[in-house]
C-alpha cells in the first residue's frame, strides 16, 4: 500500500485547520504543530477537519487528545470534524475521542 503525504491547510478565516494524508511517525510533528501554533498557542478556538485522513495510528489520537486537553486547559475550544465513515471517523470513535461527524 502506497503512503500518501501529509498535509496541513488553515483558513484564517473560518479558524479552520484541513489535514489530508497519512499520519504517522515521520508527520507527526507537523500534526503536533499546526494544532498549537494556530490553536492553543494563540488561545485560538480551532476546527480540525480530519475527513481526508488516511492513516491514523495510536501515536496520532495520543497527539490529538493532548491538543484537547491543552485546549480545555487555556481556554479555548478545539473541535474535531470527520466524515461520517472516514477514517478518521471510525478511529476517533472507537478511541472515544470526542468529535462531530460531518
């Protein structure tokens, strides 16, 4: 199976970060940053849109639940969307990670 390349979008406009792509060890801290240099650094309510995700390991969701809990803890809110299915979805689901579906 062939491995497709990370990619973190933001819009400024609607506080909105698109990931698409694998996750894993060798992206992670791409992940890692974007989720604080445009969310909790800035005490910033932030939108993840994880819908085009393909891979998403344990590492990822252990990234992600500290985001929330970084969020939570400054203040600001972080919300995690994923299309009904995807992915992302299915894995945020069964690690009861909160999220809307989409």
């Amino acid at each position: 199976m062939r491995s497709r390349e990370l990619r973190v979008d933001f819009d400024a406009e609607r506080r909105r970060l698109v990931v698409t792509g694998d996750v894993d060890e060798r992206s992670l801290g791409a992940l890692r940053g974007a989720l604080a240099t445009y969310g909790y650094e800035r005490r910033d309510d932030l939108e993840v849109d994880l819908s085009g995700v393909t891979h998403l390991p344990s590492v990822a969701i252990g990234v992600l639940a500290v985001a929330l809990k970084t969020s939570d803890v400054v203040g600001c809110r972080l919300d995690l969307v994923a299309q009904q299915g995807s992915v992302a979805q299915r894995t945020l689901e069964i690690c009861t990670i909160p999220h809307r579906r989409t």
